[in-house]
C-alpha cells in the first residue's frame, strides 16, 4: 500500500474511533479481566476478587459453564469453581464474550443488514469455528476459538456507528452487484472492516492472537505460522455460515479450496457434519451469552 494510501487510511481509522462512542470502551471489569489474564503473575484470587464484584458477569460465567458447551459433570456453584476448572484464560474469553454482546444493539440501516442479523452471523461464525476446531483435534483453546469467531467482524460495529449512511450504501452495492464487501469498503470509506475491528481491538488491549485474526479473517495466510490455523479455521466458518445465508451474510463472497481445508485441519465432509444440529447449537450459545 502506497504512503499515501496508508496515512489517509490511518486518518480514516482514527476519526471513526473518535466518533464511535458507546463501543469505544470495554466495561471496566473485562479490562480488568483481561489484564489479569495476561499478566504471567495472576492467580485465580486475582480473577475471583474482580469478578466477585460484578454479580452480572458473576452470573454469566456460571450460565456458561453449566451449559452443554461444557458438558462438565454436576452443575458448579461457585465462579471459583469455575475459575479452577476453566483455567484462567477460558474465563476471560467468557468475559469478553459476555461484554461484546451487548453492542449488537441498534436497528435497521440498510434493506439487509440489522445489528440483529450481525450478531446471528458472528454467533454462527463463533459456533462452526468451535466445531472445526474440535472436529480437527485441537484440544484446550475451544473457548477462545469460539470467541475468535464470534468478534471477527467487530469492524463493522465500527463502520456502523461512525459512517451509518456510508455502510448502508456499501450493503446495498453488494447484494446488488455481487461485489466483495471488502472492495467496496475500500472503495467507499478508505478502509474496511478488517483494519477497523483490528484498531478498536488495539484500544481495547486484546490479547494478540485475537487481534490478529480479526485484523487478518480474510487473509489468514498472511498471519504468522503459529497463528495460521485459527485464521484458517475462522474463515471456513465465515464462508460456511454466509453459504448458508446465517444472520449477515454478504461478508464474504470466497470459496472453500484445498489450501484452507488443509489449513483448517478438516474434510468437506467433517464439515457438513458440524452444520448437524447447528441451530440448537446457535440458541443454546444464544442462551448462554444474552440470557
């Protein structure tokens, strides 16, 4: 990318952080969490004693564990439980999750897009990702692929806010011409909802490897060795879950290849196994995270 091209795109990306508002800032509490988790000194005390003091997310995290995502034995009583269970890192993902939710709100700018429909997509995304992860063999970071998938297109939250009119046009140019939603981004703001998501997630102080994917979702290849596969892994699902028209579902337009099931560490057939059952999947992760 040209200089040129990259300073206006920066100055782009800096005047919609300034204009976002509500989203601009995670909860106190998930900063906290996040922090802690990222901090090679905590201890699951630390994480108990800022998490004690929010009874909603208190609530939440044993929502989650309790669900059939876990499948743990017995029901557990105590987010300390929890805690020792899960692993501190599971927790903060589930506090994340838990506070990205909520800024799915809004109502409708476009024919085809709602903050309703983006959040089913991201969802869905979450849920494949999950079980092309699991279905590939890849054991203790479920919850975190999980996650990867539901906030990779945090970017268009941005444009949401920032340039509503802008995005509404954009949406409206897609489903009409079939063109890639990135092209058209690039075309009409200067930048597309990789490169915003990516530096809202930056604000935030994510943890590296999400931030990475959301900022790479499209282009996994270009991500470092160790963090190919969950990028790979989160593209088949956002081009599954846009196949099948869940939710928001002109975010990609690309095709499924040898390279990204190879990448992913799947088979086709693998994945039309995990679209079995995928709507009881999607309420029972619904439920776990909105109610």
């Amino acid at each position: 990318m040209a200089v040129e091209a990259q300073t206006r795109e920066k100055d782009i990306v800096a005047k919609a952080l300034a204009a976002i508002g509500e989203i601009a800032t995670l909860p106190e509490v998930t900063v906290k969490i996040i922090e802690i988790v990222e901090d090679s000194r905590s201890t699951v005390r630390d994480l108990h004693e800022v998490i004690k003091r929010d009874p909603a997310l208190s609530t939440k995290i044993l929502r989650v564990v309790n669900s059939a995502f876990y499948g743990l034995p017995g029901q557990i009583a105590s987010v300390d439980r929890a805690i020792i269970l899960l692993g501190l890192s599971a927790v903060k993902n589930i506090a994340i999750a838990a506070s990205i939710s909520r800024l799915f709100k809004g109502g409708k700018i476009s024919t085809s897009f709602t903050a309703k429909d983006l959040w089913r997509h991201s969802l869905a995304v979450g849920v494949v990702s999950r079980g092309i992860a699991k279905a590939a063999g890849v054991v203790g970071a479920l919850d975190e692929i999980m996650l990867a998938g539901l906030i990779h297109d945090l970017g268009l939250l941005v444009e949401r806010q920032a340039f509503p009119e802008e995005l509404a046009q954009i949406i409206d140019r897609c489903h009409e011409t079939g063109q890639d939603l990135l092209t058209v981004e690039t075309e009409v703001l200067g930048a597309n909802h990789q490169v915003f998501g990516d530096a809202l997630t930056t604000k935030w102080r994510f943890p590296r490897n999400l931030r990475a994917v959301i900022g790479f979702h499209h282009f996994p290849d270009r991500l470092s060795q160790e963090l190919q596969q969950l990028g790979m892994i989160v593209q088949a699902a956002d081009i599954l879950c846009c196949k099948e028209k869940i939710g928001f579902h002109l975010t990609t337009r690309e095709d499924f290849t040898d390279e990204l099931f190879q990448g992913a560490g799947i088979t086709p057939e693998q994945l039309t196994e995990i679209m079995t059952g995928l709507d009881e999947q999607l309420s029972e992760a619904e439920g776990m995270l909105i109610g």
